[in-house]
C-alpha cells in the first residue's frame, strides 16, 4: 500500500527530503514519472505520488516520511493495496543503478517480529 498524507499536515515539509523514491510533493508542485510532468495531487498540502512510493521496501525497516512527521500524518493509504515483493519490484524499477540487498528486517516493515 502506499503511504498517504492526511489533511493534518502542517506544511512543514520534513517528509520531502527523507523519501528515497522522491515521491514526495509539495502542495501544487508538479511532479515528474517517466520523464513526464503530472499535475499536482494536492495544492494545498504536501502529498506522496502512489506511483513512486514503496513504502520505503528495500530502503528502510519503515516508512522514513512516517518516522519524521511531527504530527503522525504519512499513513498507509487502504485504497493502495500492494505486497511486500511488488513494492520491492517496484523500488528496484525506480533506482535502476542501486544495489538492493534481500529482503530483511533492516529493509522491510513486513519482516519485523
């Protein structure tokens, strides 16, 4: 699933630089995929591009925009389902020159205890 940022957001923009997919958006800023330019998702808040986001799989043992968040507002979004391999599919597409190492606790949430 992907993360999602609530309308609690403050606007503080400490999720931004901490999101190794670049997924994250200020609020009415467009963002890029493919070497194409989209629309802003949201104009008024910072917001996360459910196409580049996995969770941080394969990077972190847990969401890094989450684990930043002054006001616990990155959550997972029900609507954007996903497993455990596609978001690691999905990270190795979107860092095609990194070295991902397997899968463990220290680079997925779905491996902790």
């Amino acid at each position: 699933m992907s993360t999602m940022i609530t309308e609690e957001c403050i606007n503080c923009g400490a999720c931004e630089p901490e999101c190794p997919n670049v997924a994250i958006y200020a609020g009415g800023v467009q963002w890029e995929f493919n070497g194409e330019m989209h629309d802003a998702i949201s104009n008024d808040l910072y917001y996360i591009v459910p196409e580049k986001c996995t969770e941080c799989v394969g990077h972190f043992d847990r969401e890094q925009c989450a684990a930043v968040c002054p006001v616990d507002c990155c959550v997972p979004d029900p609507n954007k389902a996903e497993t455990e391999e596609q978001l690691f599919e999905k990270a190795k597409r979107l860092n095609p020159g990194k070295e991902f190492a397997a899968l463990s606790e220290a680079n997925s949430r779905f491996r902790k205890a």
